[in-house]
C-alpha cells in the first residue's frame, strides 16, 4: 500500500500519511484516501467536545486552586488542550487540499 493513515497520539486521530506526491495517485486511489480521510474527519468534532470538557473541568481546577504551582501547571494543561483542539479545527478544515497537509 503507498498510503496509510497513522494514529498521531497528541491528536488522537488517524493522519494521512503518504509515500509519493499526492498527484502520483491514481484519480481512484486519491478517492479512496480522501474517503477513508472524510470518515476520520467526521470524528474530530466529538474529539473537540471531549476536550473542551476537559478544559472546563481543568479551568473549574484552577478557579479554587491554592497552591502556586499546581495553578501553573494547570494552566499548561490547559493550553496544551487548546492546542491541540487548535490543530484539530486545521485539519477539520482540510478536505480536498489534503495533498498539502499530508506532506507535513
């Protein structure tokens, strides 16, 4: 197979991951990744929502937190999350251009 989708675990989805230039493939095999894409990217909305309930339960964390250092760390659990909700709406937005993420 000269394509494959591999699980990137900051984002916790599948990426496209390809071996040659998107338009070496064939018009059907470009079909099939963009099928196979548009099914993973039908996911990343659940992804988002579960994530921003884990902020908001980080965010209520840190509305009662005392402790200096543990109010930072929080905080970088918090913008970590929003991160990567950040790089989740980048490839949610990403259809038929997929060729121009898949390489990087």
């Amino acid at each position: 197979m000269s394509y494959l989708f591999k699980l990137d675990k900051r984002l916790g989805i599948p990426l496209p991951s390809l071996i040659k230039e998107w338009n070496k493939y064939s018009k059907e095999t470009q079909a099939v990744i963009l099928l196979e894409w548009e099914q993973i990217r039908g996911k990343i909305p659940d992804r988002i929502h579960l994530l921003e309930k884990e902020i908001n339960i980080k965010q209520a964390q840190l509305e009662v937190e005392e402790d200096f250092k543990h109010s930072c760390l929080l905080n970088f659990e918090i913008a970590e999350l929003a991160s990567i909700i950040n790089d989740l709406w980048i490839w949610f937005r990403t259809r038929q251009d997929v060729s121009s993420k898949i390489h990087q």
